[in-house]
C-alpha cells in the first residue's frame, strides 16, 4: 500500500484520443490507447487523490477508485473537464485531442461519388489552453507534448504558451515510446526550468515519477 500523500487532493486526468464525427458511421480519430492517462489515473487514486478521468475512446477497464467520465468529441472532453477544473488541485491532460473537427456532419451517411472528395475541418479549441487561462496560482496544470522531431523546444514552446507548471514530453517518433505501447520515453519540463529526462520505462512507472515531482514542487509532504 502506497503512502496517502494526496489525501484530500482533487485530481482530473484526461487519457486517450477524442473521436470527431464525419457522418452517422465514420470518424476522425487517432492511436492513442488511453494506456498513459489511465496509468496516471490510477496512480493518483493509489496515492489517497480523489480522481476524476474524463477518458475519450479505449476499452480499457476503469482504475479502482476513479471516477470515469466517457467522452468523444474534443468539445464533450472540453465540457466535462471544465466542470470539475474549478474545484481541482491538480489537472494532467494525457488525451490525444483532436485540433480540428468536420465543418458540416452530414446527417445521413455520405455515398460513394467522385474520385477526389474533400472534407472541410475547422480548429477544435485548445482544452489545455483555456485551462491555463483561468487557473489560479493554488492549481497545478500538466500538459502532455508529442513530438516527432524538436521535442525540447516545441514541448518548452507549449509550456509557456498554454500557461502550464509541468509539461510531459514524449518523442512519438520512438517505437517503444507514445502511442499505444506499454512504456514511454520521457522528457519532465517543469515551470522553473528543470529538466528530468525519464528513460525508458513502463507507463506506470513514468506515471509514478510525474507524481513525485508534482508532490515536490507543490510542496506535498508525505
Ligand atoms: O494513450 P496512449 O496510447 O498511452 O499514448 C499516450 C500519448 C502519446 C497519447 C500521451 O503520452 C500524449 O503525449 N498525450 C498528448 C497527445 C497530444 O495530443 O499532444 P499535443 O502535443 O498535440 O497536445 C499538447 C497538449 O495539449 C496535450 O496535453 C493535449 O492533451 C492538449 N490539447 C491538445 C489539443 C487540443 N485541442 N486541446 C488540448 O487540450
């Protein structure tokens, strides 16, 4: 049994990919597996948090003790999370949202016609983003950042733009590390300019490690 170090702490954690509707049969979607989020999720309630998981698609099994929220559209994530962001400590935002949405969902299912067809997307809004723009100095807000290429710089650039305390950087062009694995590789930026290069491990083990540098920095002692 884990020391209760997050007792009394209320905790959202977003995991998995949203799912943008093209029409009543087809989508836009992504390969997130919702393994990270759900990985971070159960490492809060282990810890005593109160954890509330707005999750997008996956069948993965809820954690014990946290309370599930299934969503699918980045504007159902959207709504959820805002809910409960007022009376939270500590927010970690592991979903893979989708950054644009189908202008027009068509109604009836859309039939096979000329040989180029073009669909018309418009920005999602920026979840992580607006919650950097109302959190007070008492909340802690984690970002996730995946990256192919400058992972450093573009995860540091997000950082500051989104207003976050920590940013957890992933270098999805790695095969053991991102999307739909069990472990990840990791680079933890956090506010003050520290940088914790998390080697290779399991997810729930990176899960741990984002845990005790938020209890440091938030001062949390066990
Ligand atoms: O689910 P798994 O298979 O275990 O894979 C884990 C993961 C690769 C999905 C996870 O580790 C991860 O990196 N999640 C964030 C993926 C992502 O969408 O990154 P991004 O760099 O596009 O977004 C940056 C941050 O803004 C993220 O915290 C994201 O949740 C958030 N965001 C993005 C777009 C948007 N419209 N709203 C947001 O809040």
């Amino acid at each position: 049994d884990k020391k209760q170090s997050l007792a009394g702490k209320k905790v959202i954690v977003s995991a998995a990919g949203t799912r943008e509707p093209i029409d009543p049969v087809r989508y836009i979607s992504n390969r997130s597996s919702g393994k990270m989020g759900y990985a971070i999720a159960e490492e809060a309630a282990q810890r005593g948090a109160d954890v509330v998981l707005v999750s997008g698609i996956t069948n993965l099994p809820a954690p014990e003790n946290v309370k599930v929220i299934k969503v699918e559209s980045a504007r159902d994530m959207q709504s959820n999370i805002e809910q409960y962001f007022p009376d939270s400590d500590i927010t970690i935002m592991a979903a893979a949202v989708s950054d644009y949405r189908v202008k027009e969902v068509a109604e009836q299912k859309i039939k096979k016609s000329d040989e180029v067809m073009t669909i018309e997307l418009v920005k999602n809004p920026d979840i992580l983003k607006g919650l950097g723009e109302k959190k007070t100095d008492k909340q802690f807000l984690v970002g996730f950042a995946a990256e192919t290429q400058n992972v450093l710089e573009y995860a540091q650039g997000k950082l500051q733009r989104k207003n976050l305390d920590m940013i957890v950087a992933n270098d999805v062009s790695q095969a053991q590390a991102g999307f739909n694995v069990d472990t990840n590789i990791a680079k933890i930026i956090t506010r003050d300019g520290q940088i914790k290069q998390a080697p290779l491990m399991k997810k729930t083990e990176l899960a741990q490690l984002i845990f005790d540098i938020i209890e440091e920095k938030m001062n949390i002692k066990a």
